[in-house]
C-alpha cells in the first residue's frame, strides 16, 4: 500500500499543468489576451509594455495543493469576463486634475531581447554648443505680414503658389501625426533619437498619447478628444520658456503636430480647431527655439559639431520649415498674401538620409566627415532653392544635384515646393 506522501506526489504529477496566464495589462484591464510572447496583440497594438506573471523560483513560494484546487485563489490574473465592453477611445494613463492640464506620460516600449533594438543610442541633450542668433524676431511677427501689405519700395518678395502645389503640402504634412502611431517611429520634422529613449520629453510624450487617442477614437468621440488637445496646447503656449533649447524645441514640435492634425484631419469642425491665435502661438514658439541658434559652433567653422548640437540644430531647422509649408496652406485658404522666408535665407538645407537616420554616434560620425567632404564649398542654404540670378546656371544646378543624391521625403518635399515655385 502506498504512503500518503507517494500518494501526494503522484497526484502532482498527473495533474495538467497550469493555464497560461495573462499578460499584467489584459489582467488589469479584465480584456482577453492572445498570449502571444514577448508581446500580445492587444500591447502591440497600444504601444505598451507586455509582461506575463513569472512563478517564483524558490520552493518556498510554490502554491499548495489545496491552492491549485481552489478557483477562488486559482490566478486571479486568469479571470476573464464572458463580455468586454468598447471605450470609446484610450485615455491616457494619468491625467492632472488641474483643468487644461495634462500630465506627463513616460511611454515605456517593449525591447525585444537580443536585438539591436536594445541597444538604444547614448545622446546628452545638456550640452548643446550653438551660435545664437539674431533677427529671428521677423519668425515670431510673421503672423502680421499677411494683414500688412509691405510699403512700397520695400524688399519684400511674393509667393504664388498653385492650388495643386497647396494640395501636395497638405496631404504630406497630414500624414505626420500617423507615423507616431508606430512603436518607436517619428516624422521627420522629429529626431528618432528624441523619441527612442526612456523618457521623452514631457512635451513629445503627451504629443504621442494625445494623437494615438486621437486616432483611435470612435465616431462621436472626436469634441471630447479635441478639448484635450486643445488643453495640452494651451498648457504648452501658457508654460514659461525653458532656458534649455532642447525643451523649446520638443515643445515646438508637439505644438506643430497638434495644428497639423487637427487642421487637415478629415474629421468634422477640426480645421475650426486652427485660429490665428494658434498660428500667433506657434511662431512664437518657433521663435523662441530659433532665437538660441541655427547653426552649431562647428558647423560655422566647416568641421564636426557634436551628435546632439547637430540633432538639435537639424530637427529645428526642419520643423520650421514644416511650420512656413504650414503657414502658406493656411493663409492661402485665407486668401491672404505669402511671402518669401527672408529671415531664414542662409540657413542650411536639410542634410542628407545617411546623416539624419544613422542609428548611433559612430555611424554618424563617419557619415558626416564624408558629409564634410562632399560639401568643401560650402552647404547647400535653403535660399538656393529660391528665384534668384543664379538660377538655372550650370554651378547652382550641379549643387542643387548633388543635395538631391542624399536627401530623404522631406528633402524632397521642400526641393518639389520651392521648384514649383521658383523653378531650377
């Protein structure tokens, strides 16, 4: 006859073994989980961290017997509803109970064990080596131009643009705020290192939450969404400067995706959302980041700036180059007149694919020496792709050609922009 203990033990091992458990966020949320590892469908899909319940190594924690028999304490995490019920869009995790204010969201993202997405790129945003510059007052009184005609005699140029170059801008610029729906993506007016990080900056994280909010919600949900956004962005213009240019510039950026979305999102009344006295807003805001420098020390001198200087100076210059495309559309819809970016003729043209997505330091520390020599006459400005006496010559032509090997979309936004205008 066995004994009791024999007994024991063959039950335990006869008995099925345990039923997977659910990921800790379908477990919290009460949602069925696909169980898929490292990550289910469901934080995927809601860019969140996926993390299964572990047993416990020790055999002083193993459950008991009469646990495992018990459904009561049998993995509450396995508990499941027979019905789920749809919210009508997902709210971010915190928010203050302040009114217009939201607070941070530090979004953590799911890397995938022994992959190079563990390997994210080392950058100090605290030393940022820029010359400052002058004149960037005309950035923040543009808003003015459109309802002032210039004086006669004054120096001042005219843009006509065609309704199908207007229709090209649009559709590009609106699809921005989508690509912050993918995990670990951003537009290009955003640097990936700003956003691949731990913790993003409190302007970029909000950004990210409200537009995949955004872009999830169900029909008849969209004013609640909208008086978010709307909120965040009045936090954002209300919120005194920062003294660090990296913060000025994130929320610069996050301010300019707000307008973008909700001025060409196809949903109703969103363009009302867009007023003068946003666009007065984010050319102050522009303004503000600009005033700190478009150019690194270095890059002055012709030689290597530092990654972060360089990342700073290349996302400002691309996002206010976003924010006039911006402009034109929106007084263009307005009947109003657009000028000529005068104040930031001189400034560089965005730099080529190899620079702006190497994935670390040492890659783009390589790319940009050869990046140095390519360029030994100096880079490539903005204004040389504007009328002027020297367009269509042989020497501006071969420059303009040799920017366009390199460039990414929105290299190519800007090139297709400005010929259509001005010609090549």
């Amino acid at each position: 006859m066995a004994s009791p203990s024999s007994s024991q033990s063959s039950q335990r091992r006869q008995r099925p073994p345990p039923r997977k458990k659910a990921c800790q966020s379908c477990t919290k949320s009460k949602v069925r989980c696909s169980l898929e590892r490292p990550t289910c469908s469901r934080c995927k899909s809601l860019g969140r961290v996926c993390e299964y319940y572990t047993a416990p190594e020790s055999s002083h924690t193993s459950p008991r017997t009469e646990d495992l028999e018990n459904p009561g304490l049998r993995g509450l995490a396995e508990l499941q509803p027979s019905t789920s019920f749809a919210m009508p869009v997902a709210l971010p995790s915190y928010l203050d109970s302040s009114p217009g204010r939201v607070t941070p969201i530090r979004e953590r993202r799911h890397r995938q064990v022994g992959s190079a997405r563990d390997e994210q790129p080392h950058v100090d945003f605290t030393k940022i080596d820029l010359v400052p510059a002058s004149g960037v007052e005309s950035i923040r009184d543009r808003w003015l131009r459109p309802y002032i005609l210039p004086p006669l005699g004054r120096d001042e140029v005219l843009k006509v643009y065609h309704p199908f170059t207007l229709q090209y801008i649009s559709r590009v610029l609106a699809t921005y705020p989508r690509f912050m729906l993918k995990d670990r993506k951003a537009p290009p007016i955003i640097h990936h290192s700003q956003v691949s990080g731990e913790s993003l900056p409190q302007a970029l994280a909000n950004c990210y939450s409200l537009v995949r909010m955004w872009e999830n919600a169900v029909s008849g949900s969209e004013a609640m969404v909208i008086n978010m956004i709307e909120m965040e962005m009045e936090r954002l213009s209300n919120e005194l400067p920062s003294q660090h240019d990296y913060n000025l510039l994130s929320t610069f950026q996050a301010y300019l995706i707000y307008s973008v979305m909700l001025y060409f999102s196809p949903r109703l009344a969103a363009p009302a959302a867009v007023t003068d006295k946003v666009m007065i807003t984010l050319m102050e805001l522009a303004f503000r980041t600009a005033r700190n420098g478009f150019f690194c020390v270095a890059e002055v001198s012709h030689s290597r700036p530092s990654w972060e200087s360089w990342i700073v100076v290349a996302s400002k210059r691309r996002a206010i180059f976003a924010m006039y495309l911006f402009c034109s559309v929106y007084n263009s819809d307005r009947l109003l007149p657009n000028f000529i970016a005068d104040e930031v003729r001189g400034v560089f043209a965005p730099e080529g694919r190899s620079l702006w997505e190497a994935p670390d330091r040492e890659t783009w520390e390589r790319e940009y020496d050869r990046h140095l020599l390519t360029w030994e006459d100096g880079m490539l400005e903005i204004s040389e792709l504007w009328r002027s006496a020297d367009t269509g010559t042989v020497e501006q032509r071969e420059r303009i050609e040799r920017w366009l090997q390199t460039v990414d979309e929105f290299g190519m936004l800007l090139f297709g922009v400005t010929t259509h205008i001005h010609g090549c």
